[in-house]
C-alpha cells in the first residue's frame, strides 16, 4: 500500500444515559508542559455549594464573614490537545447560539 486512506466513521455514545448530569459552577485550566513545550490543556470542573445560614439578617451576615472560604468538590479532570480545545469552543460557541435563538435572542445569565 503506497498510501493512507482517510474515511470517516460514526460514533454512538450507548451508555450516556446512564452517566448523571452534575452541576458544574467552578472552572479552572492547567497547562501541561512537557519537554517539548506545552503537550495539552487540563480543564477541571467542580460546583461549589453555598454554606446553609439560618437566622435573623445580622446573625446570617456574621456566620458568612466567619466562613472565610468554601470547598470546592471536583467534578471531574480533562486533558485536551489544543486541536480537541478548539473543537470544545466551537462547539460550546454553538451551543450558545443555540441557548440564545431558543430565547428569541434573549440569552440570558444563570
């Protein structure tokens, strides 16, 4: 054989159903540096979950000054190249487009 073909075959994700839907409110990005330079990108999802405050406005205000900081419970850790980066964006950009022509081009923040 002289050469490569290339061809294209569909992908079926069979068991997405069974996989849960988690919250994800907490993101960060690494960069993975190897000896040849940065080798991928390593996004980390998490959600965060508010304390639960209880009581008269002034005691409330003063148990979240005393909380200092909340925990961050990871989701999950995912390595992308920089080409599986780019089909990422394009395909949350879509996904936004997508949100935004659902809501009359409202948008909107959650």
């Amino acid at each position: 054989m002289t050469g490569e073909a290339n061809f294209q075959v569909g992908v079926i994700w069979p068991d997405v159903e069974d996989v849960p839907v988690l919250a994800a409110n907490q993101f960060v990005t690494q960069l993975d540096a190897g000896s040849a330079g940065v080798e991928q990108i390593v996004l980390i999802l998490g959600n965060v979950t508010p304390p639960l405050v209880l009581g008269p406005p002034e005691e409330v205000q003063a148990m979240l000054a005393a909380v200092g900081a909340v925990s961050v419970k990871a989701l999950g850790r995912y390595a992308l190249t920089r080409g599986r980066l780019e089909e990422l964006i394009e395909l949350l950009l879509q996904a936004r487009q997508n949100w935004d022509s659902s809501m009359g081009g409202q948008g909107g923040l959650l």
